[in-house]
C-alpha cells in the first residue's frame, strides 16, 4: 500500500508510484474575479460564519491558481460555478464556458437556479458542450424541489451529465438542506447522475443510502475526512467498511482554491482510507483519482 504524498511538492510522485498520469478533480472552483473576491471576503469572516478560522490557502491570482494544479498533476478539472440569487446562473455558466475554451484542462461546466427560464438556459449549455453542473442548494438557499427545475433535473438526468450538488447541511443548515429534501428530487429523476458534495456531510449514513437506493448517485470526497472537517463532521466509524461496498461511486474533490489546508491533505485522508480496509487498497485509489472522475467527464 502506497502511503500518501508528504506535501504538495510530492504529489506528482506519490500519483506516479499508483500508476496515474495524473489526477482528475471534479470539484474545484473558479469565478470570476468580483465573485472569488466576494468569497474569499466571507472566508475572511468564517469565524463569525463558523466559529472558525478559514484562511484560504491557495489565494492566489487565476494564473498562479492553474500553474498549481499543473504541478500537483491535475490532468483535468470541473471549475465549478454557483448563483445565490437569482439572474446570476446565466451569467456564470457563460464565464464558466469561455474559461474552459482557453484553459485546456478545464472542462465546460455549468449552473442553474430556479428561475423562469432555467430549463431552456441548461438546454443551451449542454448544447454548448457543458460536461458537468453544480447546483449549491445552502449557498442558493432554494427548493432542489421547486417546479422551475423540474424541466432542469430532467434534461440533466436525459443526457447522462453529472451534476454536483451541495445539499447536505455542512458546514451551516440551510432552509432547504438535508437529503431527505434531495432525495424527493432523485425520487421523480432516479436516472439523474447526482454526485454528492463532501458526502453530504455530515449526513454520511444517508449518503450510503442514497446509493444503495440510485445506481447513478456518487460522493465526492471534497473536505471529507480531512483534519479541518473532523472537527465539525467526523467520520463514522464505519466508513471505509461501507465505501468498500461503493468503491466505484467515489470521486475526486477538492475545492481549490478556497480550503484552508493544502490540496496534499486530502489525498492523505483518500490514501488512510484505502489502507485501512482491504476490499480497498490501490484499486480504490486509481478509481477515485482518476478512472471514476474522468468517466464522470468523458459521459
């Protein structure tokens, strides 16, 4: 079993010693500058948010940001975007667009809210070529069940693209958090390749239910098990056990650039997991790294 990286500087090595070319991140995030400024601003005041500091780690201009992941060796990546009101969801998903026709390694990504409109505008950016969604129920503080997405859900669940939703009630509880509110959604789309942001945490039994429940529902692993988070939404004691069984379903996330860590820790929490159980092991690690998200991308 192959430990985890030391540091940044040694995750190309470590990706190397599994066999990878490199790494594929399905939750990263870039904005537009007025709207990474704004977040970084609410970061700046996590702790009276939190009850916690949250220095971002990696806050730096957007070419030092893609000149980072090229060293760490993501080969490939989802800079995910997200409104909090409404008007902006078109806006983003035309930035997110234009990014990724001059950023090689970003795929086209897009967004949504609830909104007159909506499902016309995500017809337009799969057509556009959009290979993945975000859809930020805490941060946009809308009903994932609301009727003007209905059209949404089922033209994402229709062509088979991934949509990255936060819905859990980590790190703060919102009106409309909380997977039982999400799973009234998966119930009218059961075909919806819905990936679960942090594993839904803290909610992480329900996760593993959702998946048993919906083939096509996954977890990605952005902040999950990592010391930071631990302090908020630990782990079960089960975890790995039940991972074992959905091996297939877990994916790479991270959000870069906002984490107050380094990207190197969450590849150590991703390797402790997979040296802790047997049914694991480095299988786990290339699916998770590599094979499962770029599968995610390439649909």
């Amino acid at each position: 079993m192959t430990a985890g990286p030391a540091d940044d500087a040694d995750v190309a090595r470590w990706t190397a010693s599994l066999g990878l070319p490199g790494l594929v991140d399905l939750h990263v995030h870039f904005l537009p500058k007025p709207v990474m400024d704004k977040v970084w601003a609410y970061f700046d005041a996590a702790s009276t948010h939190y009850g916690t500091d949250w220095p971002v780690h990696y806050r730096t201009p957007e070419d030092e940001r893609l000149a980072t992941l090229r060293s760490l060796g993501v080969l490939k990546f989802a800079p995910l975007v997200y409104p909090h009101k409404p008007g902006m969801a078109e806006w983003l998903t035309s930035w997110a667009l234009d990014f990724a026709s001059r950023v090689p390694d970003a795929v086209p990504t897009g967004t949504f809210y609830p909104e007159e409109g909506a499902g016309s505008a995500v017809d337009g950016a799969l057509r556009a070529g959009a290979r993945v969604f975000k859809a930020h129920v805490q941060v946009g503080a809308y009903d994932p069940r609301d009727d003007l997405l209905k059209p949404v859900w089922g033209a994402l669940a229709d062509a088979g693209v991934p949509v990255v939703v936060h819905c859990g009630h980590g790190p703060l509880r919102g009106d409309f958090t909380g997977l039982s509110v999400f799973e009234e959604v998966l119930k009218q789309h059961p075909r919806l390749t819905a990936v679960l942001a942090h594993a839904a945490m803290p909610e992480f039994g329900a996760a593993f239910e959702l998946l048993a429940k919906y083939p096509r529902v996954h977890l990605d692993t952005t902040m999950v098990g990592v010391p930071f988070a631990e302090k908020m939404s630990p782990l079960p004691p089960d975890w790995t056990a039940r991972l074992a069984g959905f091996a297939d379903r877990v994916v790479l996330g991270t959000d870069f650039p906002n984490i107050p860590y380094s990207y190197a820790t969450q590849l150590q929490a991703i390797a402790g997991w997979a040296a802790a159980d047997d049914r694991l092991g480095e299988p786990f690690l290339r699916a998770v790294l590599h094979d499962t998200p770029l599968r995610l991308l390439s649909a």
